[in-house]
C-alpha cells in the first residue's frame, strides 16, 4: 500500500512549489515526505511572481512581514488621499474605511471579470461583504486585546506577545484583504475552475500513484484551499480517508451560499476533520458538523495557532490534534494489508 497525501494552500503568493510542500511537510511529519506528499500549487493563477526563498509569508503571520505590510498599507492611503484630494489617513485607518478599500477593489475586479463597468471607489464587494466587516472588525478587536501592556510599576512587557498594536493590525488587515480579495475572485472573478482544475489534477496523481492496491489518501486544505478541495471533493468520483480543513472559512453562510453543490460531507469521504483557532478570523465560524450532513463523520476541533494572526498553516499543522490523526490514517499502510 502506497499512502498519499495532498495539500492545498490558501490565499496569497506564496514560495515555489517544492519550497511551499517542503515546508509544509516539516511541519506536519517533522522531515520531508517525498514520495509521499503532493502539493495543489494554484497561487500563480492569482499572483504573477512566488515570494523570494528568504522572505517569509506574510500571511504565515510572522514578524518579518509587518514593516512591508505597513509600508504597503501607507502607500495605498497615501495615493487614495491624493487622488481624492483628501488628508493623509491616520496610522490606524477606521476599520469601516479599510472594510469600503477592500471591498471596492474586490468589486474592480468582479466588474472586470463580468465584462461591466461597475465597481468604482466605494463599490462593494457584493456578496460576501458581511463576512469581510466581520473579519476586519474582529481583527481590530484582536489587535487592540493582544497588544503588551506595561504590569503594575516597571514590570517588562510580557514576552508572549512581541508586536505593538499598529504592527498586529497590519498582519491581520494583510491576512484579511488578501483572503478576502482572493475568496472573491475565486467565486466571481472567473478563477474558481482554473483553482479546482489544479487540485483534481493533483489528485488524479496521487490516486495514480496509490497504486492498485489503493494506499490511504489524506487530503489537507488551508484557508480558500479548503474551500477549493471541498468543492473538487463534492463532485464526487473520490474515495479519501481522511479530509483536513484548517482555518477555513467553509462554515460561513456567505461562502456556503456559493458553493457549487449544497452543504455535505463529499461522497468518498470516510472522516472529516475541521479545526480552527478562535481567534482566526477567516473561519468566524468555527463548526461545520451543523452545516454538512451527515454530522457523524464530520469532527470540529479548536485548537491554538500561535502564529501572530492565528491562522499560519505550519502552526496548524504541527498541533498534535493534527498531525497524530494524519499519522494514524497514513500509518496503515505499514500495517498488514
């Protein structure tokens, strides 16, 4: 028997492919898993160039994204308050403001995709708008809560939290527009086939390579990678063992109300797990057992992410509520057949 397992990854550029599934497999087994392990690498249909071997993903949440977050984050206001003749926007921009930007740009891009002409500054992005206020207005709420504050007299800051507010309100603003661009022009952009033509494939060669005796298949989503999965998974035709949701925004009504078929545990399915952090705010909401029937096969888990936006796929998978059920189901193959 011949386990395989396939990941896919979510929202934003990302590194090279064989960088992107190495990482990913050091995180879940600790070492490199080829042989093993595929990966569903759609990020260049959205994103012309992968990030630099050295440079981190900013939406992994780490530290060495938040001077080019900011400075990004200033660049845009500074030309929006140019071209609209207004005063530079403050260091912290009104979360209703960045929720009108981002919604607006989604918007340029849904009205290009359909070949019309709306979608000026102060669009909105449509459908899925209620989940990008609810993202963004957690994300604020989230920054301003987790930001080190001095104790009683000269006690130092408590390390747990390095990041000042203003550069825990960039990464999450980063994870929000990008996942939030991303998601919209997966369902409206025209990108959506594309994406899921990238993870059948992926697929169709991990099914190959099971062999004829059909080793276990393991199938991992991130963020809008889990979203693409699932809807590949649904059409049917698959038999997997085990499907992994991490950080995903699957459970929210606004998502749902697009999917291509109604909620369900995908036919071929044997085990659903779906795990979150609380404060991830791209899965809001964090169950999905009410939402995909039937719910016996389906197990919703929060878990802790402690990447500084609580949704890096590295700290995901290497949480042992994880990786251990991953290992089980792939560990059969080394068992009598």
């Amino acid at each position: 028997m011949r386990p395989q397992i396939v990941y896919v990854h979510g929202s934003g550029p990302k590194p090279r492919a064989a960088l992107l599934r190495a990482q990913w497999d050091r995180a879940l087994f600790g070492h490199g898993a080829d042989g093993t392990s595929r990966l569903a690498y759609w990020a260049p249909l959205l994103h012309s160039e992968p990030l630099p071997d050295r440079e981190p993903d900013p939406l992994e949440g780490l530290p060495g994204a938040v001077a080019e977050t900011e400075a990004e984050t200033e660049a845009e206001a500074e030309a929006e308050a140019e071209a609209e003749a207004e005063l530079p926007a403050p260091p912290l921009e009104d979360p209703a403001r960045f929720v009108e930007r981002t919604a607006a740009a989604a918007a340029r891009v849904r009205a290009a995709a359909e070949g019309g002409a709306r979608g000026g500054l102060g669009a909105r992005g449509g459908p899925l708008d209620g989940w990008l206020s609810d993202m963004a207005y957690l994300a604020e709420a989230l920054a301003l809560a987790e930001e080190p504050r001095p104790g009683p007299g000269e006690e130092p800051l408590p390390k747990a939290l390095p990041l000042p507010r203003p550069a825990r309100t960039a990464l999450f603003r980063l994870l929000v527009r990008h996942t939030f661009e991303d998601v919209h022009a997966y369902f409206f952009g025209g990108f959506g086939p594309a994406v899921r033509q990238v993870v059948a494939e992926t697929l169709d060669a991990a099914e190959e390579a099971r062999g004829a005796d059909g080793g276990p298949l393991v199938v991992i989503g991130h963020s809008l990678g889990s979203v693409a999965a699932y809807e590949v998974l649904a059409a049917g035709g698959r038999e997997v063992d085990l499907f992994v949701t991490l950080g995903s925004p699957l459970g929210i009504a606004e998502v749902q109300d697009h999917l291509g078929v109604p909620p369900a545990v995908p036919p071929g399915t044997a085990l659903w797990l779906n795990a979150s952090d609380a404060r991830d705010v791209v899965a809001l909401d964090h169950t999905l057992r009410p939402d995909y029937a039937p719910p016996g096969r389906i197990t919703d888990l929060l878990v802790a992410n402690a990447s500084a936006n609580h949704h890096g796929i590295g700290e995901y998978l290497s949480n042992p509520l994880v990786r251990e059920p991953v290992r089980r189901v792939l560990d059969r193959a080394a068992g009598p057949a």
